[in-house]
C-alpha cells in the first residue's frame, strides 16, 4: 500500500505536567513535509521513523501531533529519505560557513545555553576593530573542533569544542572588551560554559 499524497494532521501544545485542555488545532500535511518533521526530532534512522509513523504522534517544537497509523515500507521510506544529506564526518570545519554558535554548560542537559547568530555577535563595539564572533571563530580555527553530526531540524553540521574554565573566563574577558552592552547582558553565564558548538548550514 502506498502512502497517501496528503495526510489529516492534529496538534495541541504540549503539557509535560498535566493534561492539557488547550484547543486542537488541524493541519493537512503532504508526506514529504511529515518526513521533514520526523527526522527532525528522530535523525536519519529508519526504524524509528517506521516506528513513528505506524503510532502516529510526534513532538516536535513543544506541540503534540497526532495522525492515523501510517503503515510505510522499508523501501518506500528508504526513497523518501535518498534526497535527505546524510551526516559526513569528513567535512572539514569552515569559519566562513558559520551562521550560528551555541554556548553551554556541561551536561548532557545544559543548565545554561546561549545562541548566537552571526549578525548580532558580528556587531563591533565602538572603537572596537574585532567583534566577540570573531574571538568565537578564531577559538575554532586554532583548536580545530570536532564534527558533531548533522541536524535536519537546523539542516546545518555540528562542530563541536570542548573548552576549559581558562578558556571560558577568557572568552568572557573577550566579551567584556569586545561585545556591545546589548550582547553583554547576554553572556553572564559565559564562564560557566564548557562546550562551543559550530552550527554550519549545509549549501549542498
């Protein structure tokens, strides 16, 4: 049986810790764009995704979505999933790709995480040559971090840094010379950080 072209599709937000009674929301889904979202929590593992599909609820973004059992074949998920990049370790860290850096604590939950995209780091402080993303990319390029995976929800590799307490005090003593008050009120809890991640958006 082949999949159908367009799937009914309900979704409420997420509740963790009680039932929730906010309203149910409809939603008709082709199947491409429910693969999209279930790689984006699942990766690239096709007996996950098999197994998603047949319950027929994901949480995706803090909302519930809910389908009919969708029954898909081992072949027609693998031709589904072919025009998806896989992740490739032997991708080499470029600074110039970079659009976004995670800052977090250690953990496999960070208690901490800051983002930052390249337009708002980028800003220059007042009679400042540097700005703070480019001690973040520098970092990089002299401690070459390691490939992460890929993220289909980002569609970008991960890279990733582990850094030491000198480092982030260091990196925070950046911050303080080179970020705009704006940003620096963002980055308090930079010398709590211990690991950098390199969000690199893939262009092929």
């Amino acid at each position: 049986m082949s999949v159908p072209e367009t799937i009914p599709v309900r979704y409420s937000e997420e509740d963790a810790e009680y039932v929730s009674v906010r309203p149910v929301r409809r939603q008709t889904f082709r199947f491409d764009e429910l693969i999209d979202m279930v790689l984006s929590v699942t990766g690239k593992d096709p007996e996950r995704i098999q197994k998603i599909l047949r319950t027929g609820t994901v949480v995706f973004h803090f909302f519930r979505y809910r389908w009919e059992s969708l029954e898909v074949s081992a072949a027609e998920l693998a031709g589904a999933l072919a025009r998806y990049p896989d992740a490739d370790p032997g991708r080499a860290f470029r600074a110039e790709d970079c659009a976004a850096i995670l800052l977090e604590s250690a953990g496999s939950s960070p208690r901490h995480s800051i983002e930052l995209d390249r337009k708002s780091a980028g800003r220059r402080r007042l009679f400042r040559g540097r700005s703070f993303w480019e001690s973040l990319l520098d970092l990089a390029r002299a401690t070459r971090p390691e490939y992460g995976g890929y993220s289909y929800s980002r569609r970008a590799d991960f890279y990733r840094l582990a850094i030491s307490a000198e480092q982030a005090a260091a990196l925070f003593a950046a911050a303080e010379r080179l970020a705009p008050r704006g940003l620096r009120a963002r980055l308090v809890h930079l010398p709590e950080v211990a690991r950098i991640v390199y969000v690199c958006p893939r262009s092929q």
